[in-house]
C-alpha cells in the first residue's frame, strides 16, 4: 500500500483548515492533497464533491493567493478530489502564517526558520542580508591585512583590486548593498561580530569521556582570526604530535591530516547557520574529535549525497567567496572529497558524518596504534601486525604505506615503523626509490 509522504497527503473529508496543507505544499517542492481517502490511502468517496469542485478552487485563490488544479475521480461508484498544487517561487501564507511541507507532515514556520524560507524565496542567503548603522570604518584593520596578505598569495583577486580602499573591496567582494554592510562584512571583518550576531565564536574542549570536560577554549573575533587561532590551538594544545626523525629533522605526524581538519574547520564557519545563536563545537577526545555547527543540508540532500560531493552554494555564499579569494579553501562543493581524500593519503579512517535537525557533525577517529597496547600484548599485537603487512606486500609488491595503514585501521607512522623493523630484521627489502620502488620479501 502506498504512504503519505512530501508529495502526498490523504484526507477523509474536506475541513477549511486543511487549506494550511495547501500552503505547505506551495511553499515545498508541490504536491497532491487528495480529499475523499482514507488514512491508509483507501478510497471512502465524498457526498459532496461536486460542489467542492466549485468551492475549492475560488477558496483557494481568494485566502491563498495562488491557482491550483482541482480534479475530480470516480472510482467503483466513489467519488474523490486531487487538489494538484505547484510549489511556488514565492512565499504563501494562509491568513498571515507560513507552512511548509517536510517528509509527510505540515510544518508552521517561525522564528529563524521563517526568516530563512523567507529570504531563500527572495533568492538571498542569511549573510547576504544589509546591515544598518555600521560602515566600513568600524572594522577592524588586521582583518584586512590578512586577508589582502592571503588573497595577493592566492592571486584569486586582481592586484588593483586589492589596492582598493575597504568601501572599494568590500565592493568587489559582494559585501554590500545598497549602501550597507551584509552580515558577511561583519563577520570576515568586524572585531566583535558578536555585537551583531549571537553565538558568531567557536568553543573547543578536551574530553575524558561525554561528561567529563577537562579543558575548554572560546576563540572569538572576526572569522579569518578564529579560523587561525582554532587551528594553532588544535595543533598546539589539544592534539598530541608523535615525534620522528628523517635523519637530523625531526618531524611531527598528527593523529588527523592537518588540512583534513582545516577543511572541516572551513567547511563548519562557511555552512554554519548564524541565525541560530550557537557557537561551533569542536569536542577532542584520546581518540577521536568532532565537528559540529548548527546548519541544514538542501532540500532533498543525504549524508550519503554530501560523501560524494558538497553542497556547490554554501549556507553563507559570502563568506565562503572571501574564504575563497584568500587561497583558504581551494573551490566550492568540494569540501566534503577533500576531507576525505586527505585521510585516505594519509593512512587514517575516513571520518563520519552525521546530520539531523540540530546541525551537522563531522566525527575524526584515531587510528588503533599498536604503540598504546602495553605489556606482553604489545608485542603480539606489533607481530601480527608485521604479518600483515608481509602479507600486503605478497599480494602486491607496489602496495604503499598509507594503503596498508587504510587497510588495517592503523596510523600510516605504525605501518612505517613496522616496516623499518622488518628492513632492519632482514625479512624485507625496498628495491628502488621511495616513490616508484617497490618491496622485496626475502623470507615469509
């Protein structure tokens, strides 16, 4: 049997309010409003649908405001009506309230919500909306500096554009309308944007388990300041580096590619809804960290759709522009691959993703080390581990150490570490370059 779901809705007999339903699905993607059936998509006939068939359609359009097609069936001696509505590029109302359709229910929209639906049927974005009483001197002159230092590096915009005074580049950066500042302006370039916007910061904390906070940081200030400052504190305080030596250079591997949570970082900031008042959320576990903003996916879009690619219009168009004219992100709808192609170089899990009504959540997990087992364990751990690799490598003497690390579930350090045991044991052998060589095993 079918199911009501965003294109459908069943009702037995017709009621005035029922035209709230019609509202919902003007506002949506459209659908069907069907009166006469019953709730399990039976047919139970109406007495009266001739004159619902010359009601409806002038009840519609004198309190709605829009045309819809009202048809009539006749099924096995029962009578039904099809109210086909179209779903409209601007907003309806239904005396003065908004719904829209969502899955298979009505929704009344408010607040926030509201504000969104209203501003996306204008064709703007949140970020794109003027602001008033502020100018262009009231911001804050290292945000230029930085961002005219990153963008002339980036050559994403032209040289004469950057000599520009700051009314001349906000221009050219689609920061104003009209004569003011959009809310983009004052996030990228405002000191405080928290004077205008709540929540516009970010919290990071150290976890020992869910209730267990050990430490937190607040990062506030305009965007570029906060992206930077959450990435030195990420790198410097809360994430532990493991420590090896190219010869006489030391080198640091984090447990997490460090552009891979830059671009969780940039991918949070650009797609964040700023309307809902909280800060983004960056939660460091022994073994793990997480990403969460407030924000929505587009109509119709699945964790699964974001894996594959990336919404191509950010929630904020205009502070994802600026991001990207300052060489911090590389394109837009490509945030998502990218994350994910850095963990896959790197060795390392590919991170989750989650998202329901409250954001979006980007969830890192640390490889399984074999250097945190202690103890007898350890060494049957680090064996078996060795085995694995030989194995691997019999498979395919080409095979890399960041594949194998993909493999096992294991940081690409361990894999390495390991092979240099096997090197240094005489079991292995690395015939060629580092890059084009490939393996040699001199006994299973």
């Amino acid at each position: 049997m079918n199911k009501e779901n965003q294109h459908t809705e069943w009702k037995a007999t017709w009621r005035d309010e029922y035209l709230k339903w019609v509202c919902g699905f003007a506002n949506a993607e459209g659908g069907t409003l069907s009166i006469g059936k019953n709730d399990d998509g039976s047919i139970g006939g109406l007495p009266n649908a001739r004159k619902l068939m010359e009601d409806l359609p002038n009840k519609i359009r004198d309190i709605l405001g829009i045309i819809v097609a009202v048809n009539l069936f006749s099924e096995k001696g029962k009578e039904w009506i099809a109210i086909e509505v179209e779903g409209y590029p601007f907003p309806v109302n239904y005396k003065g309230r908004y719904f829209r359709r969502s899955g298979s229910t009505n929704q009344e929209l408010k607040g926030a919500a509201l504000d969104r639906f209203l501003l996306q049927k204008q064709g703007k974005h949140w970020d794109g909306v003027p602001v008033p009483k502020v100018s262009a001197k009231d911001l804050e002159s290292s945000a230029f500096g930085f961002f005219k230092n990153r963008a002339s590096r980036s050559k994403r915009i032209s040289a004469a554009d950057l000599r520009e005074g700051r009314n001349g580049l906000l221009d050219k950066l689609h920061l104003t309308e009209a004569g003011y500042l959009k809310r983009a302006a004052l996030l990228l370039f405002h000191a405080d944007p928290e004077r205008f916007v709540t929540g516009a910061y970010i919290k990071i904390g150290f976890f020992e388990s869910d209730v267990d906070l050990r430490y937190q940081d607040e990062i506030h200030g305009h965007l570029f300041l906060q992206v930077e400052k959450t990435m030195d504190l990420l790198l410097t305080k809360y994430l532990k580096a493991e420590i090896s030596y190219e010869g006489l250079q030391r080198v640091e591997t984090y447990p997490f590619p460090e552009e891979a949570l830059r671009e969780a970082l940039l991918n949070a900031v650009a797609h964040k809804d700023y309307s809902s008042g909280n800060p983004i959320q960056i939660s460091v576990y022994e073994n793990k960290i997480i990403f969460w903003n407030a924000g929505q996916l587009p109509e119709n879009w699945t964790v699964e759709r974001l894996m594959k690619t990336h919404p191509s219009v950010p929630f904020n168009p205009g502070v994802a522009n600026a991001f990207f004219r300052a060489g911090m992100i590389e394109s837009w709808g490509r945030g998502t691959l990218k994350i994910m192609e850095e963990c896959r170089q790197a060795g390392v899990p590919v991170p989750g993703f989650k998202y329901d009504l409250s954001g979006f959540w980007i969830e890192f997990e640390k490889p399984f080390s074999d250097e945190k087992v202690s103890g007898d364990m350890s060494g049957k751990v680090s064996g078996k581990t060795s085995e694995m690799i030989l194995q691997f490598i019999n498979e395919n003497e080409n095979i890399t150490a960041a594949e194998m690390a993909g493999k096992m579930g294991i940081t690409k350090r361990t894999v390495e570490r390991n092979l240099q045991k096997l090197q240094k044991e005489g079991g292995l052998i690395r015939v060629g370059s580092r890059k084009r060589g490939k393996w040699q095993i001199i006994h299973l």
